[in-house]
C-alpha cells in the first residue's frame, strides 16, 4: 500500500483534472473512452488507500496485493491517452497537457516508488512505451526527439531508481540493526549476566506490570532468598565455582517457579520470586517446595556442596499494593528467617515491623550507651564442686538505662549481633573484666563469652591479646566460651583465631553444650580445655533420668580428656550434689551466687580466703 497517502490523493486529484479535460477537450471516442477509463481507476485508488487506513488483518493485506496492480492500471492508461492524444490530431493544448503529465508520472513513479523497482520499470515501460512508439509513427522532428528522448529518460530514471533502492536498503539494515542492538542493550540492561535472570532492574519492571495486571481478587506472592554459606564457596573455592553455584540455584529455582512468575537475581547471593497465586496456602507450599530444593546437595567442579536458603516471604498489602512496600515486608521477614537459623521460612507479619522498630530504638540507644559509659560487667562465679572454692568468674555485661531501667542481655547482644555493634561492645567487655581479673587471686581466671561474629572480625585475636597486654593479665588466665553454632561453618578462620590465641596460653570453653550442633569433631578438633554443659539439662523442666545419663556421659568423657566440665543452672543443693556425683568438676548457678558487681567479686574471694566457702553440699 502506497506509503504517502498525501501525496497519492494530490497525485489522483492531479489525474482526475487530466481526465476531465481529455473528455471535454476532444471528440475522439477513443481518448475519451481512455480519459474515462483512468478516471475510474483513479477512484478505484484513492477508495483502497483509504480503505486500508482503518483495516487490519486479513482484508489489509488482500488490499496490499491488489493495489500494485492498480498501480500498472493507472501507468498503463497514463500512458494509453498520450499515445492516443499524439496520434488522434488532438489539440496541441490538450496534447501537451497529456503528454506532459504522462512525463511527469514517469518521472515521479521513481521517486515516489524507489522501495519496489520492478513495480516502477513496469509502470515505466506501460507510459513511455507506447508514447514513444506514436512519437516515431506521427514522424515530425519533435516527436521523434521525443522518442529518443523518452527511452534515455527511462533508462537514466531507472538507475535513480536503483541508487534510491540501494540507498532505501542500506537505511532499513542500519535502522534494523540499531533496534537490534537497541534492544539487546536494553536486554543486557535488565538481565543479569552470570544467571541469565532478571536483574534489579528488570525485575522491579517485570513485578510492577505483574502487580498491575493481576486479576481481580488475586494475590502477589514475593519470595526473597538468601543463599547460605556462598561467601565462604566464593572464597575458598574460587569465584568459577560461586558463579556455577548461582547458575544452578537459578535453574532450581526456574523449574520450580510457576510459569508466569518474576524471578530475578538480587544480590550477590540474594534471589527474589515474584508469583500471582490465589491463596496464602499456594504461597506456603511453594515456599516449602523452594526451601527443599535449595537444601539439595549440589556438586561443582567435583566438589559436594550444601547451601540450602533462608527465605522471607510476603504476600501484597491490601492497604499498600505496592512492589515497595512488598519488597520491605519480605525483606524483614527473610531478617527473622535468618535468626531463626538454617533453611528457615517465615512470613511476614505486622509484628514484625513493631519489632524492627524497638530493635531499631535498642540499637541506636545501645550505641550511645557505650559512649556515655551506661554498661557495667558483672561477674558470676565459677565453683570447684570438691572444694567450693571459686575457680573463674563469667563475665557478663549489663545494661542499666537512665530512663528504662535495665535491660535484658537477651534483648540488645542479639542487636549487638546483628548490626555488628558486638565487635565493639565484645573488645570493650574483654578489656574491662581483664583490668577487673588482673587484682584476683593468680589462680583465678576469667571467663568471657565470644560472639561469632567477633571471631570473624578481622584482626580479632590481636584485639584480644592487646586488651590483656594493657591490663597485665597473662593470657592463661583468660577462657573464652565460644558455642557450638560458630562451628557450623567450619571455616579456617575459626580455627586460626583459636590456634593463635591458644599458642599464647589463652583456653578455650566449649558453651551451651548439647544444644546446638553438637559435635565430638568439634572437640577433637579444636583446643578445648572446658565443656559447659547446658543449663536444660541441669534445671531445665525436663530434666530426669535421661538427662542425668547425658550429664554423666559428658563427664566421663571430660575425664579421660583431662577437661573440666561446668554444670550451669545450678539452683538448689540436689542439683549440686546430682552433677558432682555424675562427675562435673565445677558449677555455676545461682545457688553459689549471681552475677554481681566487680567490687561484690571481690569481696567474695576475700570472704573465701577467710574460709567462708560458697554454699556447697557434702
């Protein structure tokens, strides 16, 4: 179909006008009937342009065939009047008119339609031809230069023509190729390139339009996922091996993922799935079925690896339909997932905002405690279950703030944990109960407890042997108590930290043991001079025969290790009496004493020196 409709009505309304004057102008039946006959087809034209402007389909391209066709028509009588005009003795105004349009048609059909060659030589040849045949048949001078003129004339407009095409050509392939690459560009911009999936980009836009156009009444799930342990591939086993690791996560993760789901690489090892679904309980299955599929076992590169995932799940806010506020509820609910432990799942609840924003407060207020000199240690003895005398003190931090009074531990270390304030409040911890430590008896050590994140801190052991070295206190008289959940990892840096601390005469405590993730390799492994059996099974409301056996387990093992084994939770005198005959070599509890302030410690090593022992049975 004619590319320019503008310029095909001026070009109708043009033959039209020649028409009428060949039917008014002459009486030869012939170049009447011609003049008729073109102003037919001119209509026939201009009807089909403007039938194809509001079609589409099928009757569109039936129309595109047919009108190249009427476009030979058209040339052909084009061509017709002005061969009849030349040999007909038609006036010579109403020839040049004919013959100057049929030249002009001619001429213009090779610009106008560069794009298709052979349709222009055709509507060429069907003008000039027969002109130019009646030019050399009416036989004067200027007719037959005419002639002549008229086959150069097609042959030159035939090269324009050609050139124009080639030109036309070289245009659409730039043009073709510039959207192909525009549009790999904006592929690449949205994808990304180790996984194949979704980026960032591409997913916020990919979500938004799956948010837009669910259907009414359905529900949006998102899915946020957290790889575990993939620092710890990238590092030790090379980032060709974290790369491979994604790909295959992603693949899981693809052939898990319902059809029209969103699912786009995050982070570095963060993966989100944007699914429609009908109910809460879809969403809990497939949450299951993910969870499941990432704590599958996966070899690269002939190494076996188990990742498995924490993740976050959120359903869309009736009140807050918006990818935004979806993103935050998962995010926060992948942040408990995470606490919670390994291969976990949670879902978002109002809660759990009122939670982040106390956390938030406990956070903020906690760093400014440790400016403002808000936090106090206190000290819980360590007892020798034979002799009653005090062995060690467990340092412990307390929080007592001006406005709220005190604080739980058990409500800031784990902030302190997680926004990686316990690296400073720990150094602060050891220090200050080191220069506490170092007025004891000198066969009385100190114990301190040890996040894991701390462990991991870079330069953490020098901290700790330059918190002793400022308060003169040997490094055997300082045991750190580590639990059971730093092994999981197993990483080489665990075990550098405690060869270089133990090398300078630094212990090591095992705490909370039998309620994590208990291990004798742990044991055996690291340098462990202390097990802390943990107080469930001391105090705890099932404790019975069966803990006692484990008690006594524990202890006989600790004994052929030459270990000391410290019974916590220790609160009446049977229970003191229970865990001495099983074969525990210390206690702590608050039947020997609570944690008290560092003058209290004191005084309770100067009353045990007085012969004052601490409470013990026997």
């Amino acid at each position: 179909m004619h590319n320019r409709p503008t310029g095909l009505l001026i070009n109708c309304l043009c033959a039209l006008l020649v028409a009428q004057a060949i039917i008014a102008s002459t009486n030869n039946d012939h170049l009447r009937a011609a003049g008729g006959t073109l102003a037919l087809i001119t209509a026939l034209r201009v009807f089909l342009a403007l039938a194809h402007l509001g079609t589409e389909g099928r009757t569109a391209q039936v129309l595109r065939q047919i009108f190249p066709a009427t476009s030979l028509i058209f040339a052909g009588l084009v061509g017709l009047c002005a061969t009849l005009a030349v040999l007909t003795g038609t006036p010579d105004s109403l020839t040049v008119l004919v013959v100057g349009y049929a030249m002009t048609v001619g001429a213009g059909i090779a610009v106008g339609n560069a794009a298709r060659p052979p349709v222009v030589i055709g509507q060429m040849l069907l003008t000039f031809t027969p002109l130019t045949v009646a030019c050399f048949i009416e036989g004067s001078p200027p007719l037959v230069a005419l002639g002549l003129i008229l086959p150069c004339m097609s042959v030159a407009l035939t090269f324009v023509t050609m050139a124009m095409f080639t030109a036309l050509g070289r245009q659409v392939r730039l043009a073709a190729e510039s959207e192909r690459l525009a549009h790999a560009m904006r592929v690449q911009s949205l994808t990304d390139g180790v996984t194949g999936l979704n980026n960032r980009t591409g997913f916020t836009e990919a979500s938004q339009a799956l948010i837009a156009s669910r259907a009414s009444g359905q529900q949006v799930a998102l899915f946020w996922i957290d790889l575990r342990r993939f620092k710890e591939v990238n590092d030790m086993l090379g980032h060709h091996v974290g790369d491979e690791v994604l790909r295959l996560v992603a693949d899981r993760l693809v052939i898990r993922a319902p059809d029209d789901a969103v699912l786009a690489r995050f982070g570095s090892d963060e993966f989100l799935l944007a699914v429609p679904l009908a109910t809460r309980i879809e969403a809990e299955i497939l949450a299951g079925a993910l969870s499941a599929e990432l704590a599958a076992p996966m070899r690269v590169s002939g190494q076996r690896i188990e990742s498995g995932a924490s993740l976050g799940v959120a359903l869309l806010d009736p009140d807050q339909p918006d990818l935004e506020h979806l993103m935050q509820h998962a995010g926060l609910a992948l942040y408990y997932a995470k606490a919670a432990g390994q291969h976990q799942v949670c879902f978002f609840n109002h809660a759990m905002t009122r939670n982040l924003v106390r956390r938030k407060e406990i956070e903020a207020e906690l760093r400014g405690a440790i400016q403002r000199d808000e936090l106090s240690i206190y000290f819980q003895p360590i007892v020798d279950l034979k002799t009653g005398r005090i062995r060690a003190f467990e340092a412990l931090v307390r929080w007592f703030h001006p406005e709220r009074g005190e604080i739980p531990p058990q409500d800031f270390i784990p902030v302190a944990e997680d926004t990686g304030l316990i690296i400073t409040l720990g150094n602060w911890i050891t220090r200050m109960a080191a220069r506490t430590a170092v007025n004891w008896p000198e066969d009385v050590t100190l114990a301190v407890n040890l996040s894991p994140v701390q462990i991991h801190a870079p330069g953490a052991a020098l901290g700790i042997l330059a918190a002793l070295r400022d308060a003169g206190l040997p490094a055997r008289r300082l045991e750190l108590e580590v639990t059971e959940n730093l092994f999981v990892a197993d990483n080489a840096a665990t075990a550098q930290f405690m060869d270089m601390l133990a090398v300078e005469g630094v212990r090591f405590a095992l705490d909370d043991f039998g309620t994590g993730y208990s291990s004798l390799h742990y044991i055996n492994k690291y340098p462990f001079r202390t097990i802390k059996v943990d107080r469930s099974f001391v105090s705890g409301p099932n404790t019975g025969r069966k803990s006692d056996a484990i008690i006594r387990a524990v202890a006989e093992m600790g004994a052929t290790l030459e270990m000391e084994i410290v019974a916590e939770g220790l609160e009446t005198a049977e229970q003191v009496e229970t865990v001495r005959r099983a074969g525990c070599t210390l206690g702590q509890g608050y039947h020997f004493s609570r944690a008290v302030p560092a003058h209290l410690a004191l005084r309770l090593l100067q009353d045990e020196r007085e012969g004052a022992n601490l409470r013990l049975v026997g």
